[in-house]
C-alpha cells in the first residue's frame, strides 16, 4: 500500500501548477492552429510539441534553472555567483530539451536554417530592380520604432530590440537575436513572430488597401529585365563581403545565407543545394521548434510582460508593412509616369518569404485582374531578409 502511494504521489498530476496546466492548453492551441488551420506548422507544430513537453511535470526534460545564469561566474558586484552553470554543468545535468537548447543558445539552429532558406531564394527580382533594397529597407521601420517604444514601457534595451525584431516577420533572425539579446524572452518573441508570419495574408491587407488609393493599387510595372548567371554568382558573395565589413555581428546571418543562395546559383553542388533545402532545413526545423517551445514554461510565459510582447510585435509587424508602402508612395512623386511603383508592393519588404509578395500580388489583381506584380514584389521581399539580418547586426552591435 506504501507503495502504491507514493507512485501516485509521483505522479505528473500531483505535481502540475497551474501554470503548467495552462501552458499545456496553450500548446494544444497552438497545435490546432498549426493541424488545423495550418499557420506555419513546419514551425508552429514543433514549438507547440516542445512547449507540451517542458510543461509536463517532472519530465526532466528541460531546466530553466541551469540556463537562468548560463556562462556567468560573476555576479556585478564581483563575487561568484553560485548559479553559475557551463555547457559542461548543464550536459552533466541536462534532459533532452536542454541539449538541443544547445543549438539555440550558440546561434546554430537559425544560421543553419538560413543556409536553406538562401538555397531556395532567388535573388534575380532584386539584382533586376535594384530599388527594391530602399523599399525592403523602408519595411525595417517597425523594428527600430518598437524598440524605442519597448525601451519607453519599461524593456530593457536588450529586451526591447529583441521584441522590435519581431517587425523583420523572420522566425530565425528573432530567434536568433533574442537568444543572444534576452534568452528570458525567447518564448514569446518566437511564437509571436512566427504566428504574426502565418497572419501575414491577415493583418496586411487592411494596412496596404488604407494607405493606397484605387488608382495606384491599379499601378502595372514594367517587366524586369533578365538576369545573368554571372550576376546571381556574384551577387551573394559581395553582399557577404560588404555587410560583414560594415557589421561583423551581422556576418552569421548573412553569410549562411549567401551560401546557401551560392550553392543554388553556381550550379555545381546541386547536392549540396539540395541538402540543405530538404534534408538539412527539415532536421534543424525539427531541433529548433522543440527547444524554442521549451523555453515557454508557466513561470516565465503567463505575465504581463508577455501580454505586452504580443502586442507590440503586432505593432512592429504592422508599422513593417505601413513603412515599404509608404515609401513606394513617395518614391512615385519624383519617377516618370512609365517608371511609377505600385505602393502595394512595398508591404513584401517585410522578410516573410514568399507569403507577402503573394498576399501584393492577390491585392493588385482585386484592383486590375490583368494586373501581375508577383515578380516585382519579390525583389523587396528578398530583400527584407537582407535587411531584417542587417538589422539584427545593427541591435546586436549596439546592445550587446
């Protein structure tokens, strides 16, 4: 009888807080908008499945406490801090999560996923209408406007950028700035970031039809012109060069990348192309939601903080997508009337490929049904990525 006791004293329900059992509703939620609704579940499924798992009690699976003062052994008033913990002591502790939150804490998981998402970009819109750099620009507004906003609340600096990055709408980039910015926030700013991505054909709509009239959403643009293979081979590698030059934080993002963009372009890895569009992108996709989502524990996700963080990264996301039709907007007041830019086509400047140069081009045929402006859009949409990394660099340099 003793026995059996204390196996039901063992028990997950005797030890589940509340806390765990809300964030276990949440993550069903989040795995019915991922089966159900299909809003980016190649992400959104894993994230859900590792917040599941980090909130079973007495799993073992995940130790918040071992990464709370990870790699530092001094506390500000220069005496040891006893919460110190290594990569050594938490492999010596560690449960499944905690090893594969390895990859997240080092920056491995998003830069390997660049180099997959550079192998299934094609930059060739944006080298044919270099001006869509200034419009993928334009759209990064939302970045550096919620960060001063966050900072203004309360944030502190480092969690503000890592909040304002939500705004680039690129998954990895936020992961990867705020593992190295906040990892206390990682949680929300993953999840917010990669649901207001699935929400893209949602929230940009509204903002793109309010901020353009008729007459220009009607806009047609001329065809781009086509380029070489000898352009899309150099292409990558002097945007490695020039961005790492002026911002070395920014070179991992960008450099894996412009490998992979490379691997695609010069034609002869086309197994390596394809590794690391299929099998590599699909094995850390997997790694990278599980640890993502263990970070959402009960105790840090349900607070005010996190209320806040969803907010703003909508803000963020919106003013993105307000600041690249804007400019479009602007732009057209000193082209030609045959050179003018449909504005709609300056929300794609946000970095979600190749959802926002789909959701321009569903908005422009509403106006024109002969009107065609995917091509066009995909020049800023490509470059939002460019610019969402750069900005990372940016905060990083700034904040770390």
């Amino acid at each position: 009888m003793e026995g059996f006791l204390e196996f039901f004293r063992n028990m997950g329900f005797m030890q589940m807080t509340w806390q765990q059992g809300v964030m276990i509703l949440v993550s069903f939620f989040l795995l019915f908008l991922a089966i159900k609704k299909q809003y980016e579940p190649l992400l959104l499924l894993p994230i859900a499945f590792g917040m599941l798992l980090t909130n079973l009690p007495a799993s073992g699976m995940f130790h918040e406490e071992l990464w709370a003062s990870f790699l530092q052994p001094m506390l500000e008033d220069g005496t040891a801090n006893p919460a110190y913990h290594s990569y050594g002591a938490i492999l010596k502790n560690a449960g499944l999560l905690d090893v594969l939150y390895i990859g997240v804490k080092a920056g491995v998981y998003p830069c390997l996923i660049f180099i997959g998402v550079g192998a299934m970009t094609d930059f060739g819109p944006l080298i044919a209408n270099p001006k869509s750099f200034i419009l993928g620009a334009a759209a990064q507004i939302g970045i550096f406007v919620t960060f001063l906003c966050a900072n203004a609340l309360g944030f502190s600096p480092a969690e503000a950028g890592s909040i304002g990055i939500i705004g680039g709408a690129d998954g990895p980039t936020s992961i990867f700035l705020t593992s190295k910015l906040a990892p206390h926030l990682l949680g929300p700013i993953a999840i917010a970031a990669y649901s207001y991505m699935a929400l893209v054909p949602v929230i940009q709509p509204p903002i793109m039809r309010a901020l353009t009239t008729e007459k220009e959403r009607k806009i047609k643009m001329k065809q781009l012109r086509t380029v070489s293979k000898t352009e899309k081979i150099v292409f990558p590698i002097i945007i490695t060069t020039v961005v790492s030059l002026f911002l070395p934080d920014a070179a991992p993002l960008i450099g894996c990348l412009m490998l992979g963009n490379l691997m695609k372009e010069c034609g002869v890895v086309d197994r390596l192309s394809k590794t690391a569009q299929n099998e590599l992108m699909n094995i850390v996709v997997i790694f990278l939601g599980l640890s993502v989502g263990a970070t959402a524990t009960g105790a840090t996700f349900l607070n005010v903080k996190t209320l806040m963080i969803l907010a703003m990264g909508i803000i963020a996301f919106g003013l993105g997508s307000a600041g690249g039709v804007l400019l479009a907007k602007f732009m057209n007041l000193f082209a030609k009337p045959e050179n003018k830019i449909n504005p709609l086509i300056g929300s794609a400047g946000v970095s979600a490929v190749p959802m926002a140069a789909r959701v321009s081009q569903m908005e422009g045929q509403k106006a024109d049904p002969s009107n065609f402006l995917l091509m066009h859009a995909m020049g800023p949409n490509v470059a939002g990525v460019i610019g969402s990394a750069v900005a990372a660099g940016i905060l990083l340099t700034l904040l770390s």
